[in-house]
C-alpha cells in the first residue's frame, strides 16, 4: 500500500491523515471553491481516517506494516542466506552481541530478553519452573521469555535450550532412559546389530517429550571417547572405542531429523516442530585427560586427537548436528575455550561446520585459574579462538560491556562478530523459529509417554550385559524361575529410582518410573515369597531357606568432578552386601554403576553377575532378562579392569589384561515359561 500524508486546514479545522494516493488522486482542493464543499471533502477525509484506524490501527501501526512488507528476513519463501543478510545489516552492535548471550532462566525477565536481544537462555541442572512443573507449565514459562524476544526492536526469538543427556531428564513425569555407557553395550559389532535404529529412535522419543515442554534445543549427544574409567563424566560416553562413538552419533537424526539428500556437508538441519537442534559435546578430548581428572590436560601428539577424539565430531557434522560445545578440559596444556588453531581453524575450516559453537557453563571463565579472575582476558580469549555463544549464564551486562568495548577498541573485527551471528541466526532460521517462535500445548501428552517407556525397556534389555553365569556353561543360574518359594531381594539399590537413574536426573521425588524391586515383585508368580531386605547379615540369611537371591548395588549419583574416582569401589554397604548374602545362598549380582567398578574380590562369591550401567526409570527392563522373557545381548563397550592400579588400559593396549575384555558378554535364551 502506497500511503502519503493529507493535511487540511481553515480557520475551524485541522485534519492529518494517511490516505491511499489512488483515493487522494481522486480529492481535489481548490481554494477558490466554496467553503461548503471544502467541508464534504474534509468530512470524507474523517470517514477515510476512521476506517484506516479500524483495519490497520494507527498511522505509526500502518508505517511499520509498510516498512514489514520490505523485512526479507520475515518472509520463509526468501532464500536463507538472503534473510540472515537481510537481519544483520539492519543489527546494530549491541543487537548482534546479545544474540551472543546465552542466559540462565533464573537470571531473566521478559524485559531482559526484550532490551538486551538475548539470544538464548538454559535450564541448567535443576533449573525449573518449580518442582513437579507441567509441561504446560514449561510451555508457558518458554513462551514467556519467547514473548519477551519477539516484543524486542527486530523482533529475534531466542533459542531455549536444556541437557537432555538421557531422556527429558530435568523434567518431572519424563522418560529415562539407560545413560550412553548402557546404550554403548546395546550394539557391538555388526552380528549384534538387532536394532541399528534403537538409539536414533531415542533421540526421536527425546525430541519428542522435549518439544512437549515447549522447549527446542538439547545439548545432547556427548560423543566422549572415555579411556580411563576414573572420569566422572565417564557414564556419558559411549565406549572407549571410537568407532562404537561414531556408531551411536546416530542419535542425531532421531533428535534433527534425516537431512535431506542434496544437504551441504556441515549445514545444520533440523527438520521441524517436532525435532530439536542437537548439540555434540565436548568439543574434544574431554575423555582422555590424565587419570580421568575431570576438566584437566589430555596429553596427546595431533594424530592421538584426530584418531581417537575427533572422528565422531566427522560424523555429527555429516548428519547435520547445529551446535557443538566446547569442553572445559586442555589439549597439551591449551584450554579449549581459547584454542583457535582446533576451534576455528579445524572444526569451522576445515571440517566446513556452519553451525554455532557454544561454550560450557562459564566456560569462557574457566579460561583462567581461578576461575573469573581476568574476564576481560577470557572474553578476548574465547570469542577469538571461535566460541559464538556464550553460556554466561547469569552477569549479562558485563559480558555484554567487555565484549562491546574490545569491538570498538579494534581488539576483536567485527567479522568474528559476523560470524558468530551469521552461524546463530542459520540455526533459528533452519529451525523455523522466525515462522514459529511460540510453542503450543499439542505434544504435551508425549511426556513419559507408554511408547517411550515401552522403548527405555527395549533399551534396558538389550544394554543388560551377562559378565558370569554360573561356575561353568552346564550349570547357569540365569534365567531365574518366577515360581520359587521364596526368594531374597537386597541391596541399596534394589528400591532406588535415584540410584537406578544416575547424574543428570531430576531428583527422585520427581522421577516416575519402576524400581528393580517393583519390577521383581510384577515379574515373579504369586505364589512366590519375596523378602526384601537392604543389608542383611549372614545369619539371616541362611536361616530363612531362600531358593535364590538378587542382590542389587552399586554407586551412588554423581555428575561431573563429584564423580572422580581414584579407587572405583562399591559404595557401602555393597560389598558386605555381596559377601553376606553370595556366601550364604545361590545369588545373582546386578550392579548400577556408570563404568566398570572393582569387582574380582567378589567374583567367586556370586553364582551371577550382571552389568546394568544406569538403566534409568524402566526398572522392568531388567527383569525381563534376568527371568528369561527375553536373552541376554548386551556386549562390553568398555574394558572392565581387574584393578585400578592397571588404569588406564584399553582394548589393543601391550598391557591389556582385564578381567572381561572388552567386547564381552554371555548370551542367554528366552525361555517360553519360567
């Protein structure tokens, strides 16, 4: 619509007005005409300005819909390097710096959004709504913020983003699954290959329960390569092997979506409201630092990085993986956050990924020891060496000042802010979060849905690996028969859904799901006694008949440096446990643990034993093994050592002596009937 401002005025009235031209083409005004008919025009005028305020609102209203119908970057049919063209040059410094951001909800207000142009905000660990949220209530508080973003001078949504590392797992009522050292053992080589789609079918169940809660970003795969099982993080990883890494980076197009055929090698792709954008993490050799101390060195000549580290990141940028997160550890003494040469030069250079890359929780401050202690340094540091979003997550204004100040002092070309902002906008446009900012109630029946639980099941079962099995392959204890008796559950970790579950869980007030105990108690006939007991001593236990016991222990919950470990034991009282109830009657030993514990003291004490990782809510996976509904599969992704005094030790090393090898595990039948 063409529009041009009518004014006219006498010595009674005044009128301003926008007029379409074709109609003021039409009025003409000439002064010499009589005052009567001067006055119809103007009273037509009034009638025009009533109508125009009725249909487009008001004349500041009607320009901003004229000046719209020339905003490329609003239109999806323009091509998507045309809209992100289109959007920067209209940014202003301040604008494409905020985009930069990354905050905390708990350090955000819809104003902050709007005023600052933030360009993404996280739940961090425990960061929700409030306990036992809805996922109504997760879509409302999202839209919230969102709101906040689309009110802002250009109108940017920004990006919510949340660790979804097993499952929807900060959210109550969602699905957990087994974490990736489980999903690791489900398939090992080719012959076991029952199901390569399980872990893309995960990530698509994952999608799905976290688009419920209205949120559209996960930091999610963690492709570490864990070589020494005193690593905290060590649960996280998949295997000690990278090809086994690269195997399961097919988790990502169940998270994305399959990228289309004729897709650039390295552009993000996700593939609608019902994908999220994937995040490979941690960007790289978090796996293989010295003693498995979290955050520390992983000494390594480049060929090390690239044949053992690196070939996962291959993978994911082939599959079209948006983000990649930088890792809080070093390579040769060189924090990761400020390395350059492997950040911008290998990862975006070379390896031609177009996506953003994101830092750690306060990366960018861990650049310095202690932490925080030259920000201004770090800041420098990190947006130099490549990093384009920062999870800051909570002092905005003072990231935002010192990185303005170094543009405007030259120490950082406003290219590198170019780039950044180039490679965050891609990520929402390929998203559609422009065409559909807000997200809506549709899904919220996906959260913990019976499909995904019936799947986590899938999982648990086929991740269950069988280390012993009687004294030889004549006598088995396993499958267990579901009519005995009477029969002994113990253990700390039988009756725990936290324990079941592991780090990066909601904490088990809000988990919903079946413990071990649960699940035996289902599993069995009625007519079978179960006797449950955490730590019973010896005498008990020989004084009551039992026909056979299961005995469940393990570690407890940890994440990240919390779960370094220089010794790998049990926790108490596990191995009494073990000694009390294995020395006194037939017993099958199933450990929840997120790597290979100490176990040879205890071995010819059990008549069985099962690794069950960290299975997570669907404690009946586990039962549907052990009684025989299902066969044993699940093969060692990791090597399970003798003692730690041999670590680190991996497959193919000239000291390699374990007690199960890696690629091990005993397979059993199902049975028709127990």
């Amino acid at each position: 619509m063409m529009l041009e401002r009518l004014t006219f005025t006498n010595e009674k009235f005044e009128v301003k007005t926008f007029v379409d031209v074709r109609i003021l083409a039409r009025i003409r005004f000439f002064p010499e005409e009589p005052l009567e008919r001067r006055l119809r025009y103007v009273k037509f005028v009034m009638a025009l300005e009533k109508t125009a305020r009725a249909k487009l609102g008001t004349a500041r209203e009607v320009v901003a819909a004229m000046a719209e119908e020339n905003m490329k970057y609003k239109d999806p049919q323009q091509p998507m390097n045309v809209r992100i063209k289109d959007l920067m040059n209209r940014m202003t410094l301040e604008e494409k710096i905020g985009q930069m951001v990354q905050l905390d909800r708990t350090a955000a207000t819809p104003e902050i959004m709007k005023n600052y142009s933030i360009g993404s905000l996280l739940s961090g660990g425990g960061s929700v709504p409030h306990l036992q949220a809805t996922a109504e209530e997760w879509v409302n508080m999202v839209n919230e913020f969102q709101n906040g973003s689309l009110s802002s001078r250009l109108g940017i949504p920004m990006i919510y983003g949340i660790d979804a590392v097993h499952g929807h797992n900060n959210v109550y009522k969602a699905t957990v699954f087994p974490h990736n050292i489980g999903l690791g053992a489900t398939r090992q080589f080719r012959i076991f290959l029952e199901d390569p789609e399980l872990v893309k079918r995960i990530g698509a169940a994952t999608a799905l329960e976290v688009r419920a809660t209205g949120i559209p970003y996960v930091f999610a795969p963690c492709i570490a390569v864990c070589r020494d099982p005193r690593w905290g993080r060590c649960f996280e990883s998949y295997s000690e092997d990278h090809k086994i890494v690269q195997e399961m980076t097919e988790i990502i197009p169940g998270l994305q979506g399959d990228i289309p055929a004729d897709s650039r090698k390295g552009v993000p792709y996700v593939a609608g409201k019902n994908k999220v954008a994937a995040c490979a993490k941690h960007f790289v050799g978090d796996g293989g630092t010295t003693k498995g101390i979290n955050e520390n060195n992983t000494v390594t000549d480049f060929h090390g990085l690239l044949s053992i580290h690196m070939p996962a990141y291959y993978n994911s940028i082939i599959k079209g993986v948006s983000t990649v997160m930088v890792s809080y550890s070093s390579w040769n003494g060189e924090k990761m956050h400020a390395n350059r040469d492997l950040v911008t030069k290998f990862l975006k250079d070379t390896l031609k990924f177009r996506g953003f890359v994101i830092s750690d929780w306060q990366g960018i401050d861990r650049i310095t020891s202690p932490p925080h202690s030259n920000y201004s340094f770090s800041i420098l540091a990190g947006i130099h060496a490549g990093i384009d979003m920062v999870m800051v997550p909570y002092n905005h204004t003072e990231f935002i000042d010192y990185l303005t100040s170094d543009v405007k002092n030259n120490l950082i070309p406003i290219s590198r802010i170019d780039d950044a902002v180039r490679r965050i906008l891609r990520v929402k446009f390929t998203m559609g979060l422009f065409e559909n900012p807000l997200a809506d109630l549709s899904l919220v029946d996906e959260l913990g849905s019976q499909s995904h639980r019936d799947l986590a099941k899938e999982a648990v079962r086929k991740s269950l690996v069988l280390l012993k099995n009687g004294e030889n392959a004549d006598t088995p204890l396993l499958p267990l028969p579901k009519k005995a008796p009477r029969i002994l559950v113990a253990g700390s970790h039988a009756n725990n859904l936290g324990y079941q579950c592991g780090g990066w869980t909601i904490t088990w007030q809000g988990l919903d799901g079946t413990t071990i105990l649960s699940a035996i108690t289902a599993a069995v006939d009625p007519s079978t006694e179960i006797v449950f007991s955490e730590n019973p001593d010896a005498d008990f236990v020989k004084s009551n008949n039992f026909s056979y016991a299961i005995v469940v222990v393990g570690e407890h919950p940890y994440a990240e440096t919390a779960g370094d470990s220089l010794n790998l034991t049990i926790a108490e009282p596990g191995p009494s446990t073990i000694r009390n109830v294995c020395g006194s009657v037939k017993c099958v030993t199933v450990v929840i643990s997120g790597r290979p514990v100490v176990m040879e003291p205890y071995l010819p004490t059990m008549d069985a034993l099962v690794a069950a990782w960290l299975p997570g809510t669907e404690g009946q996976g586990v039962t549907d093994v052990l009684f025989g509904d299902y066969g044993f599969t699940g093969k060692l992704s990791r090597t399970w050592f003798k003692t730690v005094d041999q670590l680190p030790m991996n497959v193919g090393d000239p000291h390699y002596d374990p007690l199960f090898p890696f690629g091990f595990g005993l397979t059993t039948e199902p049975t028709v009937a127990s």
